[in-house]
C-alpha cells in the first residue's frame, strides 16, 4: 500500500515570494517534498562528488551556476538541493541577483544553516529559514482516514510521521510492523545516526552514543543520566555540567526531545524517533543488536512501548490543533500522559489509554486531575464512557485542508 503524504509545508513554500532557506536532519523528507510537491523551473540536486543532476541531466557546478543564475534574473524560480556541500561563497554570487526570482535551496546541516544566520553572515537577510522535522500529526493521519480504521491510522501515523518508514509498511497490524521495522534497523540506525553526525563535522564519539542509549531506554532525568555515565567511566565526575552541552547539541540535531516539566525548572528528554526509541528500548532489555528476537518474545514489551509513542502522538497533536506546547506532568504522586498550555496557561489535561473505554478510568482520571485548571481530554482505542472520546473522534473531526 503506498502512502504519498501531503505536507503543509509544501504549500508555505509554494506561496512564499521570498528566498528560503529550508532545512532539517537527514531523513524528514525534504528532497520528497521540494521535487513532488514544490514547482520549480529549475531544480539541482548536488551530490556527493559535487557533480549536479539537473533533471536526468549531470551537470557541473559551473554549469548549476550559470543556469540559476539567467533564470533568477529572469523572475523565474530555483530550487538547489543539499547545497551544504557547496563552498561558502557559492551563494554569496547569488546575492547580487536578489530579490529577483526565487530560489530556495535546501539543505540537511543545521550547523551550516546557522552560520548563516549569525549577525556577521554574508548570507543574512537574502533568505528566510523554513526548518522541516518530522511530518505533522495532522498531515500524516489525514493521509490515512478513509483508508484504515481511525484507530489503525493513529498507530500508523504515530510511526510514518518518518518518511523513511513509508515504504516499509506492507499493510501488515501495528505490531507485526514495528517489530520488522527494529529487528531489521541495526544498520539502518547506525547508518542514519553516522550521516547525521558527519554533516554536523561532529564525531559520534562514546559519550554521544551512550547518551542515546540510555535516554532512548527510558533515563531522562540529567541527574540520572550523568550519575550512570559517570559510572561507567564515561565521564569524570556526576555533574550534570559534563553532558548538558551534548543534549543540547543532540537537540539542534534533532535526535532528542525535550519535554518541559510543568511547574518545573526540569526537563523531560527522549529520543526524537518513535522507532528509535523502540530499537534502542529493546537493545537495552534484549540485547536485539546482538541476537533475533521472535515476535511473541518481544510482544508485551512492545504493546506497552507502541502505547507510549500513540500518547506522545497524541499530545503531538493536540499541541499542533491548540497552537500550544507539550508539557509533562510528574510528581511523587500522580501523573498525567500530556498537559498543552498556551503562554504558560493550562489549556488541556491529557490521558491516554490505548484500549476500550471504561468508566472507571474515566472517573479515576476526573478524580486526579480536577485540582488543575483546563480542559479535561480522556482518550481511548475505541469506545466511549462518560465525556471521553475515542480514536474516531480524533480522526473524522480532522480539520479541513
């Protein structure tokens, strides 16, 4: 079954005038989208070896150059694709020109995007940033309504919200896929994250990937995080100051999420990836880097990861149809599945349960959360139960395009 999803991106870069700039780790689809979904009366893809397609056509760099440059000055629009792999003054030719035509050129360095952005670039204000991360819950599920059942659609999108997981499903439940998808990802992870860190100039050194490990096993708080590392001889003492600057650096390179705290000054961190997550969760309890793992083995184990990544889609979505940040809410006591707020007010408490709606989850849930402010959102796989609403409800009152 294939899938081809409609961004909304693509239809700001459609309708923008100006020059742009667009962006995003490797992998978020960005080529897909400018060659199917953007029109352009040119567009340069620059590979590797610094040769150029131009259409079925290889051209030189030279050759790109000239050509952009008489349509740019004719009012027409150009698209240059992974240009990061160009010198730095390559675009700087192209400045002269502006603001005739449009060219957008696009790119998988986020180091590189914002040096061009610093205060003393050449390059600052000829183009406006457009930064493409992974496809958004609403895109990826108006794709699939119609065409699963709502709550098949929402396990589906909370994965091929990663484009390059679109062309693995083969139509089979949610997890007979996940399962295929991380036994078979050893050498697809480690080649995604070896490209990423390459176009970075970064190395991904011990620390990177111990990092990744273990936040992609379920340690999230920084303490935690630097107290294992350190012993482990990863570090050369507990403070949290030793890995700060590299969860930052995981962030820019968005491989980390991270998730603000409510009423706190601490933060939530996870693995970006649904399916990195799952690979990295199961490295940790299975060792499945190592050995095969069959699917009933791994089965409850993945039932209750898959329901963690359906919440998080979830709260993705309602952060996305409310305008308003993900938040967690964590204390000894009690804990809510997503909080959204808006300017720093509490618009919605969420709960998930991914299974038939029952009435005294409901009630639980009313009980908990009625000392916060807030629209109060109970969410279940099918089947409803007081004011709760389900998997269908989500899905048929998608808004329109």
């Amino acid at each position: 079954m294939d899938y081809i999803i409609k961004r909304s991106e693509a239809q700001m870069i459609s309708r923008e005038k100006s020059w742009l700039m667009v962006y995003g780790r490797r992998k978020t689809g960005k080529t897909f989208l400018l060659r199917n979904f953007c029109k352009f009366d040119a567009y340069f893809l620059v590979k590797k070896d610094l040769s150029v397609f131009s259409g079925e056509d290889q051209i030189t760099i030279e050759e790109m150059k000239k050509r952009a440059k008489e349509l740019l000055a004719s009012g027409k629009s150009v698209a240059i694709d992974e240009f990061q792999r160009l010198d730095e003054s390559f675009l700087e030719e192209f400045t002269v020109i502006h603001p005739k035509g449009k060219l957008v050129v696009s790119g998988s360095s986020m180091r590189i995007v914002k040096k061009f952005f610093e205060p003393n670039s050449a390059l600052l204000g000829f183009f406006t940033p457009v930064k493409i991360g992974f496809i958004s819950p609403e895109n990826a599920l108006r794709e699939l309504k119609g065409r699963l059942r709502p709550a098949e659609a929402i396990e589906l999108a909370t994965f091929i919200r990663e484009p390059w997981l679109i062309p693995l499903y083969n139509g089979e439940n949610i997890v007979d896929f996940v399962h295929k998808v991380v036994t078979n990802s050893k050498f697809i992870i480690s080649s995604l994250l070896g490209e990423i860190f390459s176009e970075e100039e970064r190395e991904l050194s011990r620390k990177y990937e111990a990092i990744l490990r273990l936040v992609g096993s379920g340690v999230w708080n920084t303490k935690e995080l630097a107290s294992i590392l350190y012993s482990r001889g990863i570090i050369p003492d507990s403070s949290v100051t030793h890995i700060l600057q590299y969860l930052k650096n995981l962030e820019e390179m968005e491989l980390v999420e991270s998730i603000r705290i409510h009423n706190s000054k601490s933060n939530f961190y996870r693995l970006s990836s649904p399916i990195m997550n799952i690979y990295y969760y199961l490295d940790s309890r299975y060792d499945i880097s190592n050995r095969e793992i069959s699917k009933d083995e791994a089965k409850p184990t993945l039932e209750k990861l898959i329901n963690l990544e359906i919440q998080n889609f979830i709260a993705d979505f309602f952060a996305e149809k409310e305008g308003g940040r993900k938040e967690y809410y964590i204390s000894p006591d009690k804990e809510f599945d997503f909080l959204i707020t808006k300017r720093n007010r509490l618009e919605i408490v969420g709960e998930v349960k991914w299974k038939k709606a029952e009435l005294k989850d409901v009630e639980r849930f009313g009980e908990t959360a009625q000392h916060l402010s807030g629209k109060k959102i109970m969410v279940f796989r099918h089947g409803k139960s007081g004011s709760s609403i389900n998997a269908e409800d989500i899905v048929e009152e998608l808004p329109p395009v």
